[in-house]
C-alpha cells in the first residue's frame, strides 16, 4: 500500500506539473501573437509595404480611421475634435521605392494665442512622401524618414509628423481679439475689466523721483 501510494503521489505531481507547463506555454504564445499584430488605439498601427518596395508598377490604397484623440506639440496637448478616414496610396517607383500620397482631414482644439479661448483649428493635409526600404536607405537619410521600420511603415508616427508639419504658425478666436487683462487676466472680449491700464513714460521716471523727493522735503 505504500508503494501504491508513493506511486500515486509521483503520478500526480507528473500532472500538475504538466498543466503548470501547458499554461505557460499558452500564455507566452498570446502574449506573442499579440505583439505581433497591428496595433490600434493610441498606440501604433504598422503597415507592411513589402508588396510595394518589391512588385515593379505595384500600387495599393489604403483608407484607415485615424485613432488619435490628442496631438503634443511643443509640451502641449491639443484635443483632435474631429477627423477624416486617411486615404493613402502606395505606388512603386523603382527598385526598393515607393511613392506615398494621400489626404487627412483634422481639426485641432488650439488655444487663442491672445486670450486662450479655445479654438477650433481645422487643417487639411495633403502629403507627398518618397519611402525607401532598408536596402537601398542611406544612414544619413534614417531620420527623414524614421516612420519606416524596415519594410512597415508605422501609421501613427507619420500621421503625426504631418500634423506638425502642419501646424499653423499664429491661432486667433477672431482678427481683433483683445487679449486679456495683463493685470488680472480678464477676457477683453467679455468686456473692459476696470484696472488701471496705464503705463507711464519711463523716460519720465527721473523727474518723478525728483518730484517724489521734493514732497518729502
């Protein structure tokens, strides 16, 4: 009974440990199919454009929803209200090249640049783009296009690169716009806030030091 007992026992940890291992397997082999698909959201859609780069005369069009909701520029985050599907075309152009165009329509939420009322920015990109796979790229010319990993062309990173290409110089709620109080912070627009706006001479400060010490006297 003993021998049957220690038998039984061995037996057992053979089939925990077996299921241990299946598991684990299991859960590595998720873990890298899901690295190895085209993410989306806010993270980064890849397109693989080994067709393109390869297939002499090859074109191929794309229209994708754009997933991003924020664009940073410059440490600021500015809200995407609105967008376009992206339409991009591949055509190939030789041997390792490919030829990208296509349109994206955005509008951005950008502050006044005089009174920081928020303002609805729209731009419409129309872009132009020489891609190059890895054989025929120049180290010196990587950062021209460092959206391109290898034959994948990462969706997100030029999308963003395009919108800062694209971003407007100057933003303003309205040509005349006011600003705001530079004392208390006030919207002009709103309305006069009541401080006192002047600004005395400063070629006039001498004279009223003297005058100042005159009354003192």
């Amino acid at each position: 009974m003993l021998k049957c007992a220690i038998k039984h026992r061995f037996m057992s940890c053979i089939k925990e440990r077996t299921l241990i291992t299946t598991n684990a397997a299991r859960l590595r082999g998720a873990a890298y199919c899901k690295s190895h698909l085209p993410q989306r959201g806010n993270v980064f859609m890849m397109i693989n454009l080994t067709d393109v780069f390869t297939s002499e005369g090859k074109d191929r069009r794309e229209s994708l929803q754009v997933e991003l909701d924020e664009f940073s520029y410059l440490g600021n985050q500015y809200r995407i209200c609105e967008k376009s599907p992206l339409t991009m075309n591949f055509s190939n152009i030789g041997k390792g090249k490919a030829l990208l165009e296509g349109r994206l329509k955005l509008v951005l939420e950008i502050p006044c640049d005089r009174c920081l009322r928020p303002v609805k920015e729209p731009l419409e990109i129309d872009f132009s783009q020489e891609l190059y796979s890895p054989e025929i790229l120049e180290p010196e010319e990587e950062d021209e296009q460092s959206f391109v990993h290898g034959y994948e062309l990462d969706v997100e990173a030029f999308v963003k690169n395009e919108i800062l290409i694209n971003m407007p110089v100057k933003v303003l709620c309205r040509p005349d716009c006011k600003g705001i109080c530079k004392k208390c912070g006030h919207n002009l627009n709103d309305g006069e806030c009541g401080c006192d706006t002047f600004v005395p001479d400063p070629r006039m400060a001498a004279i009223k030091d003297i005058f100042n010490a005159y009354k003192e006297v």
